[in-house]
C-alpha cells in the first residue's frame, strides 16, 4: 500500500456540505483507522488532470501510489480489501457486503437522488413527476428496506462498507424528514451516524470546505 490520498473540491456551496461524497470514503478510512490525506481540486475550475482522475469532473477520488480510484463505490470496495474493520473476512459475509453495497448504490440510492433532487429544489408538490419519485422512493425501496433493518443491526453482520454507503444514501432522505414513516430505517440511520467515526468524517468535511470560504 503506498500514501492513500483522497481528492475532493476545495469548495462547495453550504447546502451540499455535509452531504459531499468524500465523506463515504473519509468515514471508511477513519474507521479502518488508515493512514490518508486529502488534497483539493478546484470547484469552479476543472482542469485535464481532474477529467483525467474522474471522467465526469466529479470527486472524490483515491490515490494509491500509481493507482488511481474514482466512484465512491468502487473506492470503498477497494478499501474494504485493505482493512478486515472494513469487510466481514468469512466469504458468506463479504458476499453480503458487496450486494448491500451494490444494492445501496443501484436500488436505493437510484430513486432518492432524484427524490432528493425536488426537495432541494422546493418542487416537492403535487405534479406527475413529483407522485412519480415519491411514490417510488416509497412503496418500492423503502418500504421493502424497513423489514429488513428491523431484523438486523447491521447488513453483513458487523458494521462494514455496505453500512457507510447504506447509511449516508439515507441520512440524505432523512435530512427532508423522509423516513418518517420508517422507525427501523431511522434508527439505523441514528445508529450508523453515532460512530465516532463518522462524527470525525463529517467534522472534517465542514472544515475543510469553511476553510475555502
């Protein structure tokens, strides 16, 4: 393993703070109690390099010597292999981590974004497109999601990678009070974000951004 060295914008507007993808990875890292650092790319400026790190002109991503990573996702499986806090060691576990990661990523996550999309814009009200986030959001991802966390502290047995990225895709619901009506979605939430490490992931990200202003 060479120096991991996590990128993110130097800046970001205060509604997003918090909320900045680098915080899955920050929160992975301080959990596995890993050696990192994190450097800056310009917000507004996005040069050949960046495009070179991440296609799309977004962050985060990892270094790792002559390794380059972007996509939450694929960097905290990539980080999963580096640390066991990180990833259940017995192959029925770490099979349940990635499709729990996988899942948070491609079922979850793929309908709360544009959810949350209308809640940050203030759209949220009785338009077709609207009913249509909602209600798929609802009956067909959360409402399947809360048996599932009624029956379990976490997805893959010990806390694990599948719990950074389950977790922050629903604390971003959570923030527009849209578990409200999933007590065991919540409480999982509050479980998760209780961790130190998390407290320390999310700390840093606020300062590291007030610090650009």
């Amino acid at each position: 393993m060479g120096e991991l060295i996590l990128t993110t914008y130097d800046w970001v507007p205060e509604t997003p703070r918090g909320y900045v993808r680098d915080i899955r990875l920050r929160w992975a890292l301080e959990e596995a109690g890993l050696p990192y650092r994190v450097e800056s790319t310009p917000f507004h400026d996005r040069g050949a390099e960046h495009f070179w790190h991440q296609p799309f002109g977004q962050t985060p991503w990892l270094t790792d010597g002559e390794i380059s990573i972007f996509e939450s996702g694929a960097i905290l499986l990539y980080l999963g292999e580096l640390s066991d806090k990180l990833m259940p060691t017995d192959p029925r576990g770490r099979s349940e981590a990635v499709e729990w990661v996988f899942a948070a990523l491609n079922s979850v996550e793929m309908a709360s974004l544009p959810w949350s999309l209308f809640m940050f814009s203030g759209n949220n009200n009785d338009t077709p497109a609207w009913k249509l986030f909602d209600g798929f959001l609802n009956q067909h991802r959360l409402k399947h999601l809360e048996p599932v966390l009624a029956g379990r502290e976490w997805l893959a047995g010990s806390f694990s990678i599948a719990d950074i990225v389950m977790a922050d895709v629903l604390r971003l619901v959570d923030r527009f009070d849209g578990l409200a009506n999933y007590s065991s979605c919540r409480d999982y939430v509050a479980r998760a974000t209780a961790r130190p490490s998390f407290g320390k992931a999310h700390a840093d990200q606020l300062a590291h951004f007030e610090a650009a202003d």
